[in-house]
C-alpha cells in the first residue's frame, strides 16, 4: 500500500502522506521512513518531501533519537538530491548536525554520494540526452528506464 500511494504525482497527496506520517495511528513509526523514502524519491515530490524533513526534524530526533534507525532519514534524503544547489542545502541543513556520533557517518556519506550523482549529471548529461534523442531509443518498447537524476527532459518519462 506504501508504494502504491507514495508514488502520486499529486503534490497535494503528498503533502496529506507526510502530515500523517507523524500520527501513529495513521503510519506506524517503524515505518515512517520508508513512507519518507518512497516520496522522496519521486521526482514530483522530491521537494516537498525535503521540506518537510527539514520542517520536521524535531520530530525525527524526538521519535527516533534514541533508535538505531535515527541515521535512516539523513541516509535516504541523500538518495534523492541531483544538482549542486541540493547538495548545498542538504550541507547547509545536516552540517551542523555532523557533531552528534550517531548522525556523523551518515552525515559524510550522505554529502560524497550527492556530490558524485550531481557531478554524474553534470559530465554525462549532454551524452544522455544526444541517447534518448536517437531515433533507435524511440523506437524501443515502452519499458520506462529509470533515470532518477534525469530531470532536465520532462517530455521523456525516464529516470535514472
């Protein structure tokens, strides 16, 4: 059911998801992440999604500070993140957090794997885009290829 609803492209179901994920009558804490994860990961809602991470992060530390999945928020909001100015946010937000053991590593890895996928992006995308532009691409079935990062071309359905 989790997957099915997080992946609306409505960005107004989505934002009903994420007030709900608060209230464990609604969405058991155990799985408020995944609930998190799942919207994050869409390209509509990618930043709706971010904000109320930010918006939210007292509850987070509240709720899970004391758990060992207390990294799982900062872990999977690096997942999402394509461009350099989302890196600068995710650094500008999480940096000063950097301090608190449980949140180090996952703090640093978080920034290196936003840095490569944004420089990804940036050294591949004219190659990528010259490949869906191909008229043998158009011609292949229409099995969508997930291009996560790939946000620059919205004609096309694809996500890395």
């Amino acid at each position: 059911m989790a997957i099915g609803l997080t992946s609306t492209k409505n960005p107004e179901t989505a934002k009903k998801i994420l007030a709900n994920i608060k209230d464990s009558n609604i969405i058991r804490p155990q799985d408020a992440s995944r609930w998190f994860v799942y919207l994050i990961r869409t390209r509509e809602n990618r930043q709706i999604a971010w904000n109320w991470l930010k918006e939210n992060w007292a509850w987070v530390e509240d709720k899970f500070g004391e758990d060992k999945s207390y990294d799982d928020f900062i872990r999977y909001a690096a997942t999402a993140p394509l461009t350099n100015n989302e890196l600068n946010d995710f650094r500008q937000f999480f940096e000063p957090m950097k301090n608190i053991p449980a949140l180090t590593r996952t703090i640093k890895l978080g920034i290196t794997e936003i840095s490569a996928r944004a420089e990804l992006i940036k050294r591949d995308k004219e190659a990528v885009i010259l490949f869906v532009d191909n008229d043998r691409f158009k011609l292949m079935p229409k099995c969508f290829v997930r291009f996560a990062f790939f946000p620059y071309t919205p004609q096309y359905q694809l996500t890395f």
